[in-house]
C-alpha cells in the first residue's frame, strides 16, 4: 500500500516523493497528485520511486499516464529509481527507453529543463 506521496520544489522541479507500494490500490493517488500539478502550471515533473518497493501493471501505467499529461503540456517526467525490483518491471515492459532514470534526486534536479 502506497503510504504517501511527499511534494518539494528544487530548482525547477516538483518532486513528488512515494513511498510504499505503487499498484491498483495506490496508482490513482499517483495520478491526482500529478494531474492537480500539472493544473497548477507545473510541467517539470520528477517521481521519486526510490522509496517504492513494488510496482505493477496499474504503477507503470499511472507513470506512464503522468509522461503523457507533462509532455502535452511540453513538460518533462524524470524518475528517480534506486529499487531494482522497480527497475527491472520498467525494463521488462521496455519502458527504459522511454524514461529518463536517476539514481537520486540531486542527480534529476541537477538536469537542466529544455526550452
């Protein structure tokens, strides 16, 4: 069960924290939080999933769902995953190759934003 989802801004970035498990249950909380951002302007995204030690069909699609909303609002979507059980479900769906992946927070907010 996803047991939060912690909000900060660095530098250009809204990271959204989770924490807990991101599935059928828990993915529709992912999707408001990232749907009232987006709402409020914010289209520089960071999901930090390194706090999540599980994901399935319904946490990729809400993450995927999130890549959509920032990018049609010529946004960007970075994810932050240290988990390797996290990792190895974006890799099997073939997801990596279309999200950028950080190994930390420092790292996906030390990226600059393209105009």
């Amino acid at each position: 069960m996803l047991s939060e989802i912690r909000r900060s801004v660095r530098n250009q970035w809204v990271v959204l924290a989770m924490t807990g498990e991101l599935d059928l249950g828990s993915s529709p909380v992912l999707r408001q939080a990232v749907v009232a951002e987006v709402a409020d302007g914010h289209h520089h995204l960071v999901i930090d999933l390194s706090g999540v030690d599980f994901i399935d069909s319904a946490g990729l699609g809400s993450v995927v769902g999130a890549l959509r909303r920032v990018r049609s609002h010529d946004g960007h979507l970075l994810l932050v995953c240290s988990e390797q059980r996290v990792l190895r479900a974006f890799q099997m769906c073939d997801l990596d190759r279309v999200f950028t992946f950080h190994v930390d927070v420092d790292s996906a907010v030390g990226t600059p934003v393209r105009v």
